[in-house]
C-alpha cells in the first residue's frame, strides 16, 4: 500500500505519462530503461526522469536486471468531504 497525503500530490506523481508507462510495465517483468521507453514511444532521457519519480513513490523498482512494476493491479482510492 502506497499514501500521498493529498490528492494534488497523488496527481503531481501519477502524471498522465508516468500513468501510461506504469500500464506498460505492468505484468512486462524487469526491462530496460531504453525498452520501457519504446513500449511508450517516448524519449529514453524523459523516461529515464519519470522513472525517477516512480521509483523515488515507491511504484516501481530497480534491479540488476532493470526496472519492474511489482504489483498485479493498482486500486487508486481518495475522499473528497467537506471541510
């Protein structure tokens, strides 16, 4: 189980790229920076930065072997009360 304290911050990490690399690594195994980067059509040095991020929230991990989405699924889950 991962928290971010506030939504805005949940949004400044899962950005919609970093959203849509998370879906290419799912269930992909340990890859490649360079090879997550062409699943997502993107620029290795932006992925690379992205990668970053996720490893830093503590979504995906490094390795020997390279990087890996751990999880089967993602369940994102926040209340909006009023104050």
């Amino acid at each position: 189980r991962i928290a971010f304290e506030t939504p805005d911050l949940l949004w400044q990490v899962l950005t919609a790229k970093r959203w849509e690399l998370l879906q290419a690594l799912c269930g992909a195994g340990p890859v490649s920076i360079r090879e997550a980067a062409r699943k997502v059509r993107r620029d290795v040095k932006a992925v690379h930065g992205d990668v970053t991020a996720l490893i830093n929230a503590g979504l995906i991990n490094r390795s020997t072997d390279g990087i890996e989405f751990p999880f089967d699924a993602v369940k994102v889950e926040f209340v909006l009360q009023a104050a």
